[in-house]
C-alpha cells in the first residue's frame, strides 16, 4: 500500500482496519480520526466500548510500516463529563493486537482525549497487546488528555522487540491518575530494548484533590519487563496536586497477592539522568516488589543494582551496591 492517508474518519482504525495481513504500507497518515460522542439523554448501545487506532488498526499481521504519524487521534466527548463509566481509548495513531515485524516512523502529536472523568487511554500514539519486532523513529509531542492515562506515546501490553527512538516532549495530562509521560509497560508485557534519549517527558494529573491523582514515571512506567535501556534522561518530571507523584525518569512498581501480584524487571540501565524532578525518585523510583538490574551472575546473598549515571536530579538517590 502506498499513498497518503488524511482526514479519514470511524470508530475503529481512521484509515486503516486490518484483520488478515498486509504486506507493506509505505504512507504518510495525517489528521485522521476515530471519535465518539454521547450525553446522558441518549440510549447508546456502544456505551463503555472500545475505540481505537486513530490511523491503523492492525487485529492481523502486518509486515513494514514506513511512513511518518501526524496528528491522529481518538477522541469521546459527553456533554456532562461525569456520565456513566467509559469510552476506552487506546492508540491515537496505532492499535495493534495482531503482529507488525517493522515500523520505521516519526510519530508527532498524535492524541488520545476526553472530556470524561472515567475512561482509560492507553498510548497517544501506540498501542501494541500483540507482537512488534522492530520499532524505529521519533516519538514528538504525542499526549493522553482527561481520564487516566497511560503512556503519552506508548502504552504496551504484548511483546516490543527493539524499540530504536527518541521521545521528545511527550506527556499525560490526566483528570484522575497518569502513568508514564512516554512509555507505559504494564504488568506480563515484554520490551526487549530501548535505545534513546528521553527529554522532557511529563505525567500529570490535573484534577482536585479530593479525586485519586496519583501522577508517576515521567518517561517510563513499568510494571512488566524491560531488559536493556540504553539512553539519558533529561528534564523529565511529575506534576500532580497530591504527594503521590514518583519517579520522574523511570517507575519499576510492582505489587504484592493483594494488588494482582506482579514484580517489575528492569535489565541494564546506561545512560544520564540530568535535571528530572519528583516527590521521591527524582530519577528512578523502585519499590513494590520490583526488581532493577539484578546481575545474574551475583553469589547468592548478594545484589548488585549497575545503573550508569550521573546523579543530578532532584531527590535522585545514588546508585549503590549491597
């Protein structure tokens, strides 16, 4: 498939819905949508759906995707914001359930929003609960508005091979709670690597504090596995109107039985974390269960955390060996 894709519009895959395969697509997508609206006065029969893949959405296999990502999105709007439970969003440019080998694209303001107080948007650009080998470019500017959010650029319950890009400016400015300003990993999902800087990325919440506005992982959340992050952290941060805002670069949080019990991993950390900024883990908060570079060959009794960085963060606790 080669061409360009603008201004198209429906409730699931603006431009593309795939179900069977495709080879390659080798495109440019632009300003398409999928979007929803109700109010409490009408008798909506998709009420609490799923709305996804502002450009793509990919249930199939797709081989290559190449081409750049620009201000796609999934929207839903009530004309009173408190009304009924959800209109899940997931993927302002990709959703992907099936598999897609290589992907080798800029994504840049791609959104998921709502005026809603409940829904859940997973990935402001991507959403992957499938497989992705390959994944390549620049993550700039893409968002999660309203509800809670997760992922301003990438949210990810499935398998991420080689993620190869920078993110740049991405966030989550939630009415309710915000999870990775860039990346969101959740638990049993798997990203082999990560090779990138990660510059002024944020997770917000914007709500009162009477509401649960928990803000955490300025750039990356994680409650599943990731193996090798290679990248600085630069000026990532929180933002919330309550205490609970942790981890400004990276949150590994796990949780015990009671909590679905499940223990984040992170491999290798290299890279600097310079000038990120939260209430505790200026750069890295790890807690919860949760397991950050323990070496495999470490005798047993022993834990030796080898995360290379230089210590310039506010609230930052030093790398240590015990």
């Amino acid at each position: 498939i080669d061409g360009y894709f603008k201004f198209n519009s429906a409730q699931q895959g603006g431009a593309i819905y795939n179900k069977t395969e495709i080879g390659d697509i080798t495109a440019s997508f632009g300003g398409n949508r999928v979007s929803v609206s109700s109010s409490p006065s009408r008798n909506d029969g998709d009420f609490g759906s799923v709305y996804s893949g502002g450009a793509i959405n990919n249930i199939g296999s797709i081989n290559t995707i190449v081409g750049d990502f620009v201000s796609n999105r999934a929207a839903a709007t009530a004309s009173d914001p408190t009304y009924g439970t959800a209109y899940d969003l997931y993927g302002g440019a990709i959703y992907n359930s099936g598999t897609i080998n290589t992907i080798k694209s800029n994504f840049v303001s791609n959104y998921l929003s709502t005026n809603m107080f409940i829904p859940d948007l997973y990935g402001g650009a991507l959403y992957n609960k499938g497989s992705i080998t390959n994944l390549e470019g620049n993550f700039v500017g893409n968002r999660n508005e309203g509800g809670y959010a997760y992922g301003g650029a990438i949210s990810n319950d499935g398998t991420l091979d080689s993620i190869n890009a920078h993110f740049i400016g991405n966030y989550n400015s939630a009415i309710r709670e915000a999870y990775g300003g860039a990346i969101y990993n959740n638990k049993d999902a798997v990203i082999n690597a990560i090779t990138g800087d990660f510059i002024g990325n944020y997770s917000e919440s914007t709500g009162p504090e009477s509401y649960s506005t928990d803000a955490h992982g300025g750039a990356i959340y994680n409650k599943g596995t990731i193996n090798y992050i290679t990248g600085d952290f630069i000026g990532n941060y929180i933002r919330t109107n309550c205490d609970e805002k942790y981890g400004a670069a990276i949150a590994n949080v796990g949780w015990g039985a009671g909590g679905g019990n499940y223990t984040p991993y992170i491999g290798t950390i290299t890279g600097d974390f310079i000038g990120n900024s939260a209430n505790q883990g200026g750069a890295i908060y790890n807690a919860h269960n949760a397991t950050i570079n323990i070496a495999a060959n470490t005798p047993a009794g022993t834990y030796e955390f080898k995360i290379t960085a230089r210590d310039t963060n506010s609230g930052a606790t030093k790398t240590a060996t015990s």
